[in-house]
C-alpha cells in the first residue's frame, strides 16, 4: 500500500512539504505504541534521512523506542555525526548494528533460485539476515528510511537493501554481493531489477511479511543553482513505493554523455568518505563513462583508511584493486578471501579492469600505502592547486591551458555513463 506519493524532475519538496508528508502519512498507518527506525548512517547524510528521522521523532515522541542505523559493513557513527544527520534526536535511542555477531537468520533462499536468478553462474543457497532487534524486537512499526539512487552492487539503493544488507549478517552481505560482481556491475547499475534485487525481493515475500515494515524513500536531485532538494517522496509498505522511486531517480540521477571521458576529476566530501570502501563510488559511478585510456582523478581529503572494517581493510591492503581475473585467482588460491566475499567484490567493482588509471589524491594515506593496492598517487596540495573543488563547476570545465575535463562534486549522488558504453 503506498501511504505517500510524490515527485518529478522539477518537484522540489520543501521543508514544510517534507514535514506535512510524513505527518499525513503516519496519520493513515495509525497509532503505534513501539517504533523502530532504521535510517542510513552518516555516509548517506545527502539522502535527508537524517531529516525524515528527526521529522518522525517530533511525531511519535517516546513511542519511538529504538533508532537502528543501517551500518552494513561500515564503522559505527559518532556522536558528532549522530547530532549532525539526526538533529534533535536523543542520543540514547540509537542503538549500534553489530553486522558480525547481532544478526539472525530469518530463512534461506534455495540455491536453485540463485541459479535461476543469475543464469547458471552461481548455485549456492543464501541466508537472509537481519539485526535481531529487527526481527525480534516486537515493534508494532518499523520505518525504513533511505535514498534511492543507482547502486553499484543492487542497480538502485534502498528498499528491502536497507534491511538484509544495511542490518544483515557476513554471510548474507558477502554473497549477495559477489552475485552483483560475478553477474557484472556494468550489466546492474541504474536496473531496478535485477538478480541481486530479486533475491532480497524473494525474502521478503517469503521470510518477513509478518514485521510491520514501511518504507519512507527519498529522490534527491539539484536545482538550478546546484543545491540539493528532495525531488521524490513515496512512502508505503511493499515494492511499488521501490519502483515508483526508481523510476524517478533514473530521470534525475543518470547522467548519458555523449562521448566517453578523457579525465574526470571526482571530489570527496572529507565528512562523508574516509575510506575506499565508501570513496570508490568515484571509481563505480563513472566507470562507464570513462574512455579507455583515460584518468579519473580522486580529491580525497578525508581518505585515512581503505577498509572501515579492520578485517576487510587488511584484505584490501593484501589483494589489492587488480580486476577480475587478478580478483578470481585470489579467491581460488586463498580461503581467507572465499570467507569474505563482499571484499572480493568490492576489489571487482573498485578496479578499472586496466581500462583507465585511477589517480588517488588522500589527506592520509601514504603513497606506498596507495600504490600497493594498484592506484596512482599524487600529492593532493599539488591537484588542489590544479583542479580547485571551489572554482570548478559540475560537468564540463576548461582549464586555463585548455585542457577538458569532467568535474563530480558528489559521486554517491548520481551515475554516469557514456552512449557508447551503455550500448554494448
């Protein structure tokens, strides 16, 4: 049932509007004694679920209980990031998602359909995971917040993603997404459908129809001037409110290009990407835009670390971004990387299977430690000086010598391709 709809390329919802939908929304679902949240954490902070979370606060006061944020894999926010994206919201109603340990499983899907799904490729089962404060916190509301926009492992983010992989376990988050990488991002990316989306949809209808999950989705675009306004809002408890915002985020986060790029300079937020787990949207979002022989630049100012996660950091340090067939042969000659198959597909979709260089510019990574793992290094003062974030507008830029090139303020906003890629 959809108890919200709204949105088009030019919609812009307001505060106000944001606050009068929720509220009106809310009023249909009725009276709840025991509500969880489940919003993205900081790395998602441009999705304004930090706001929706905030806005449902004020609504339900005490009888929200519990705010779960959807870590996945990532580092558990801090108090900083939790008063900046959730302002306004206790500190003590949030509550860490332990991705290794504080996860059931809620059934599995048969090894069958996985083959079904991915045409032969792959044939094991999978276990659907959820945060045990999902599945036994008996929670008469559970409000699934997020941001739908493409994705490099699911085609579009959000949905049903934000619970078995935002909340899931390591082995429901390592191998759904090796089925993205051996499946082909390229053949996923900006696809509402597609095998990893249909194995999330198959455990939803077939494991969790009993929770009472509603789903509150976001589409944020940019206006004339560059700022970032809420283009879509749809809110409901099944698929529709996931391909309704799809649909519209396809239109509005989906850059086509007319040729492929020589050089594209990608900006990271230091606030929102600290590692190459979360920084290599640059590298994922452009991947079918770049030209073969081209340079993507990387202004990473916040890049400390590669893992956010201690155990996929070292895995990242030790394999490296060497492509597919590199990726392959380390999964069939190390245990230790067949036990960790999100790495293995992040080390996949991280690389540019030798088509284009990928120049990392970091605030503290070393250039031993980026060249180890097969990125080009380059002082980021030096780039700065170049290529300045603050005088370069989105798209299109010629420098002062004449040189072209692509500039993206936000990689995790969009995706980019170019005609000629998308075609193949």
């Amino acid at each position: 049932m959809i108890y919200y709809k709204s949105g088009s390329e030019n919609t812009v919802i307001g505060p106000e509007d944001l606050k009068n939908a929720l509220f009106s929304a809310m009023e249909k679902i009725g009276p709840r004694k025991k509500v969880l949240a489940v919003p993205p954490d900081f790395s998602r902070f441009h999705s304004r679920a930090g706001d929706v979370t905030s806005l449902l606060y004020s609504y339900y006061g005490e009888q929200i209980t519990d705010i779960l944020p959807a870590l996945g894999t990532h580092a558990p926010m801090t108090a900083n990031e939790i008063s900046e994206m959730f302002r306004g919201v206790p500190h003590d109603l949030f509550r860490v998602h332990d991705w290794r340990k504080d996860v059931v499983t809620v059934g599995t899907v048969p090894g069958e359909y996985v083959s079904e799904i991915t045409g032969g490729a792959l044939a094991y089962s999978w276990p659907a995971q959820l945060n045990n404060l999902v599945f036994n916190g008996g929670h008469d509301l559970i409000l699934s917040v997020g941001q739908v926009v493409p994705h490099e492992v699911i085609g579009m983010a959000n949905y049903n993603k934000n619970l078995f992989i935002g909340t899931g376990g390591p082995e429901g988050i390592n191998k759904s997404h090796f089925i993205g990488a051996v499946y082909g991002m390229e053949r996923i990316m900006g696809k509402a459908l597609n095998p990893v989306r249909s194995l999330l949809n198959y455990a939803s209808d077939h494991f969790i129809t009993h929770l009472p999950v509603v789903y509150i989705q976001t589409v944020i675009g940019r206006d004339d001037s560059g700022k970032l306004v809420i283009r879509g809002l749809f809110i409901g408890d099944d698929e529709e409110v996931f391909t309704r915002a799809a649909e519209l985020s396809i239109k509005i986060n989906f850059t086509l290009l007319d040729k492929p790029l020589r050089k594209t300079v990608v900006y990271l937020d230091p606030a929102e990407f600290k590692s190459t787990w979360l920084g290599n949207k640059s590298v994922y979002r452009t991947r079918m835009a770049m030209a073969d022989g081209g340079e993507l630049i990387v202004l990473a100012p916040g890049m400390k670390e590669f893992g956010e996660d201690k155990e996929i950091d070292r895995l990242i340090r030790k394999y490296g971004y060497r492509g597919t067939p590199a990726t392959l042969k380390s999964l069939a000659d190390n245990p230790e990387l067949g036990e960790n198959l999100s790495a293995a597909a992040h080390l996949i979709h991280g690389s540019s299977e030798d088509r284009f260089s990928i120049t990392y510019c970091p605030g503290f990574l070393s250039r031993t430690e980026i060249e180890s793992v097969n990125f080009r290094y380059h002082d980021l003062s030096e780039m700065y000086a170049r290529y300045n974030p603050q005088k370069l507008k989105e798209g299109f830029n010629i420098m002062d010598d004449g040189e072209e090139i692509f500039y993206i303020s936000n990689p995790a906003l969009g995706l980019w391709s170019s005609r000629e890629r998308l075609s193949r």
